[in-house]
C-alpha cells in the first residue's frame, strides 16, 4: 500500500496528474521506472506482454495515445487527463482452497483489477444517481472518453444486442456470475463460477461438444472462456427486466474483456469500420462455444453475405459482411440512394450494361451501418438537407433474387426511358425554334401581319386567305405534336419517379416487389447514434428513447422521443456536413424482435442470471435506504 502511494507521489512530483499515474503504474503492475516510460514513450515493457509471474498473469491493456513531445514539460498532460484511456493490465486474483469431487469449486478469477489503495480515475465518476427515474427507461450506456471512443460504439452495439438478442444471450446459464458491487463501472471483470468445458467424443472423432462446469483453480487462463458473453449476460439481464433500477453502465465493461486479437486490431484501427467487424465476430465466437445453439444459429443474426465481382473476367466471389459504411463523400439525400450506387448500375448511361455482380445474397435480421467521420482526406459537398434515414427499410430490394427479377427489368425500362425522354426534348426544341427563331412566334407574327392587312382592305385577297389557311393548319399541327411530345415526356418522368425510382422505392418499387413476393418484412430502425455521447435507442415495444451525455462523462439526461421523426430530423443535421465521430445505425427484421413475453420467460429460466438481478436490486434498494438515512 505505501510503496503504491509512494509511487504515485513521484510520479505526481514530475507534474503528471494524478490519474495518469494511476492508469500507468497499474498497467505496469506497479513499477514505477516501466510506468514513467509508458507515460513519456506510450510503450509497455516486453515482459507484460502476456508473461505469466507466479500465479498472476499479465497481458496489455488498451492502447492509450499520449502526446511524446521533444519539448515535454511537467504538467503538459493535464490537458491529456480528461481523454486518456484508463484502462488496467489484465491481472487474474484467485483464492483456491481444497476442493473435493462433490463439492462446487468456488475460484474468485479476476482480471483487470485495479486496487482497493487507489484512487479510481475522474472519468469513471458519474454524478447521475445509480437507480432510474423511470422504471421503464432503458438502462445508459456511459462512454469511455474521447480517445477511447471506438470502445464506446462497442458498448452501443452492446446495448443493442442486449436488448434485441436476449433469447440468445440469456439462453446459456452459467449458474452463478459471481455478482460484484462494483460490476457497472468495468473497473475490474470476475468470471462466473461456471464456464465452458470442451469435449471431444473419441466415437465421433472430430465431432467436438461442450457443457457448462464448474471452474476451478486451474481454470486460470479464460481467453478459451466467453468473457464477452459474461459481461453481455450481465446488461441483458438488467435490460429486459421489469424490475431493475439500475441507470446507467460503463462501455469499459466490453472493453475489459477483448481478447488479445481484438485488442490488437483497436491499437491498428482508426475508423470504427475496420474494427467492430472483429467485435462482432468475437461476439459471435463466445456464443458458439456454449452448448445448445444450431450450427450458425449465432452468425446468422448478425452476418450477412454478398456477390461482388473481383474484375471483368471472373464470376462473382461470395463475402461475408458484417456491416455496411459509408464515406462522407459517399453521402447522397437517402440512404437507399446511397445503397444504389454500391449495388446497381448507373443508369444514366443509358447504354444497356445492367451490372451483374455487387448482390446482396443472405441478409441477416439485424444489419449495421456506419457512416465515417470526416477526416482530413475527406471531400464532402455539403447537403443542405442531409441525409434521409427510413424507419422503415428494405434492404431485400438489393438481393440477387430481386435484382434478377424485378431491378433489372427497372434498370432497362429507366435506360429506354431516358433515352426517350432526352429525344422528346430534342424534337421539343425542333419544333419551338429553327435556326434559332421561335416557329410559333413567327406563325402567330404573320397571321397577325396577315389579319390586319385583311381589315385595311376591306378584306383579304384569294392569295392571303389561303395561306392564313395553311399558317393556321401549320400552327395547330405544330401545336399537336408539341402536346404529344410533351404528354409522352411528362409520362416518362412520372413513371420515372414513380414506378421505376430507384432512389425512392417506397413510391412504387417495394409494393411491386411484395406483390411479386420478393421481399416480405421492413427492417426497423432500432439504434441511431450520432456519438457515444447523443444517441436513440428503441425498445422493442416502439418507443424510442435520446440519451444525451456531458462532454466529460460524469452525467447525462434520457426521454421519450414523441415519434421516429425526431430521430430522422436529427440524423439529416448530423450529415448536412461530414460529421467528427462515427454514425451508426442499427436495423432489425421486424418477424425477429422477441415479444417480451418470451424474453422474460428466458430470463426467469436462467437461475445465473436471474440471481444476478436479484443481487443487484438488492443493492440499489440498500443504496437507496442508506441515503433516506443520511437525509
């Protein structure tokens, strides 16, 4: 304990504040040369890179940008303070004791611990209270700060699946989370008392299986174990129940439990694009380990898959995506234009060539988009009116089944249209001017002329008769063919904006691909998030709740929104210009939202998670009366 404060204060003494302190010497288990070189060269030293010391075991946290000036000055950081990353190294803490073949072992397997000797980071304190104002808002999700922000976004997306995808996260019951009062804040992570458990049936050879088993002592290595899950297990639990009052978690919670590949591709990432695929994944993989699940069941909710064509000369190659993103300059007046230009021709050409690779193939229920921040590389033209994001979306339309059948056939009928269109408008201006005179002006000028020579004399001669005659019968046929050009013109355009618009189906296009049964439900807009700090997020019953967030982090505010129009109205501000954090948008199939009367059953099923509820209401209730006292 003193060694620990005395560190602290040589580190403070050298003008560095007192959190980075914190989170430096931490991360270096306490050495106090390794943590003033991780500060000044933001490197750890070679023996933390998953080097086992006894029985602890040490592996590097988050990557955390601190500026390494030349000119570095005692008391430059304070300026850093509010945007580090305070992450801690992964150490395990066990208490064994002797265990017998029918007794349930009881390890306490902690990572990521920080000591009970220190003072936790600024960041982490909130001012909001712990329980809710409102038993029926959903549970906050806090972000980390700024330089941590792509954590943040895995937090959101955690928050989403929690709530959409509970039948599947609350489907493993681990018997006990080994509840911890201070789970929320993702200071430390404490494995359950059960795990997963690999066998391999010699009968079937490679066929392996698992079960849930208690964990034990030697169970001290849990990259093999589904830490994601654990933590996931924890927010759907207080998310779906109708009782908890808990307000608000941390991000850090998903952060605390990457594995060293995820860990590895955030320190590489700039752009939330390149990393939350791996997130995604890892999710997928702690699932898919536990026992009872379909082969797929898992990734099926979250990847889809593509055609896209590698060049010219070779057939369409098959992809997996978990996501869809967009540069600014990307940008276009809605998002089912933006998706046109990565999946249809460009029809405007009018040459005939419909493109025949870029499909979508499967399409999971749920889809993820982002649109990147603007960068220095970045060129957007402004759009005035930003971006149009459905409520309702229907990305079946981009399907090679639907392209086959219905966008195609579109496709052409645009192609021929335009090339019409554009040749109306040419005999249109044929028969308005020749050699850059108005033709019906000059009929109307001579028949003008020629009716009031008529009247000066009493009359027009034989002459003058017939040819007002014949100008008449000009100027009416020219007249005629003037109206049928422009009435098959204006046809044209109708039917362009209407039954063959692409950039607006939900004219036309969707009803005629529901008729030809090629799509069936709308995907619903479930998330939006303009930055971990401003975003909305729906229950599965509609209601669409903003949660906004002090810049700092250390408190927050959440209401009802009055309807899906708020969220589209602020979404179209956001991308009026390139926006500085990551959009993202989350989409689900409306046939696969749980009803929450399935969801609670699972939850009442899962005896892990369920007691974890009960521990966690039963501290905000002692909470609660502790502060009626203190009043």
């Amino acid at each position: 304990m003193n060694d620990n404060k005395n560190s602290v204060k040589s580190i403070v003494d050298m003008g560095i504040p007192e959190d980075v302190a914190i989170d430096a010497l931490n991360r270096v288990n306490g050495d106090l040369e390794a943590a003033v070189n991780f500060i000044f060269s933001n490197e750890l030293p070679d023996n933390n890179m998953g080097e086992s010391v006894g029985n602890e075991k040490y592996t590097t946290s988050e990557h955390v940008n601190i500026s390494n000036d030349n000119n570095f000055q005692a008391g430059d950081l304070s300026e850093v303070m509010n945007v580090s990353n305070y992450g801690y190294d992964n150490r395990f803490e066990t208490d064994s004791g002797d265990l017998s073949s029918d007794e349930v072992s009881d390890p306490e397997i902690v990572e990521n611990d920080i000591s009970n000797n220190l003072k936790l980071p600024a960041y982490n304190i909130v001012k909001h209270e712990v329980e809710k104002t409102s038993l029926s808002d959903p549970t906050v999700v806090m972000p980390l700060p700024h330089n941590s922000i792509i954590e943040s976004y895995f937090g959101l997306f955690s928050m989403f699946i929690s709530i959409y995808l509970p039948h599947l996260l609350l489907k493993p019951d681990f018997k006990d989370l080994n509840y911890d009062n201070e789970w929320y804040n993702g200071l430390k992570f404490v494995a359950p008392k059960f795990g997963i458990k690999v066998h391999n049936e010699e009968s079937l050879k490679d066929d392996l299986h698992t079960s849930i088993e208690p964990l034990t002592c030697v169970d001290r290595d849990l990259d093999d174990q589904p830490k994601l899950l654990w933590q996931l297990q924890k927010l759907s639990t207080i998310m779906n129940s109708t009782m908890s009052e808990r307000s608000y978690v941390s991000s850090k919670l998903f952060s605390l439990c990457l594995d060293r590949n995820a860990k590895m591709k955030l320190q590489d990432a700039e752009h939330l694009y390149e990393v939350l695929p791996s997130f995604i994944k890892y999710l997928t993989s702690n699932l898919e380990m536990c026992p009872d699940f379909r082969p797929d069941e898992i990734r099926n909710e979250l990847i889809s898959s593509a055609y896209y064509l590698p060049s010219d000369d070779e057939p369409p190659v098959k992809t997996l995506l978990t996501l869809f993103h967009f540069l600014p300059d990307e940008y276009e007046s809605n998002l089912y234009k933006m998706f046109n230009i990565l999946l249809y021709a460009d029809d405007e050409d009018g040459d005939g060539a419909i493109d025949e690779g870029n499909s979508l193939n499967y399409l999971a229920p749920n889809l993820t988009i982002i649109f990147d921040e603007i960068d220095e590389l970045s060129s957007m033209t402004p759009l005035p009116e930003g971006v149009s994001i459905p409520l309702e979306f229907y990305p079946q339309l981009y399907t090679k089944e639907c392209k086959d059948q219905l966008i195609k056939h579109i496709i052409g009928k645009r192609q021929d249209a335009q090339k019409e269109s554009r040749q109306h408008l040419k005999d249109l201006n044929s028969l308005k001017s020749f050699q850059g005179k108005d033709i019906l002006k000059f009929l109307n000028s001579t028949l003008d002329f020629l009716d009031r020579d008529g009247q000066r004399q009493n009359g027009l001669t034989e002459g003058n008769g017939k040819l007002m005659e014949g100008l008449t019968d000009i100027k009416e046929q020219l007249t005629k063919k003037k109206t049928e050009k422009m009435n098959a013109y204006k046809d044209l355009t109708q039917k362009l904006n209407t039954s063959w618009n692409l950039s607006n189906p939900e004219v036309s296009i969707i009803a005629t691909a529901k008729k030809l049964g090629l799509i069936d439900e709308p995907y619903h807009l479930s998330m939006a998030v303009m930055s971990p700090n401003l975003y909305y997020i729906k229950k599965r019953d509609g209601t669409w709740y903003l949660v906004q967030i002090t810049e700092n982090g250390d408190d927050f505010d959440i209401r009802k929104c009055s309807s899906g129009v708020e969220i589209q109205d602020c979404v179209r501000q956001y991308t009026r210009h390139g926006s500085e954090t990551p959009l993202m948008f989350v989409y689900t199939k409306e046939g696969s939202i749980p009803d929450d009367d399935s969801v609670q059953k699972i939850l009442e099923a899962n005896t892990g998670c369920l007691q974890f509820l009960k521990d966690d209401q039963k501290l905000l209730n002692e909470m609660v009366m502790n502060e009626s006292d203190d009043v």
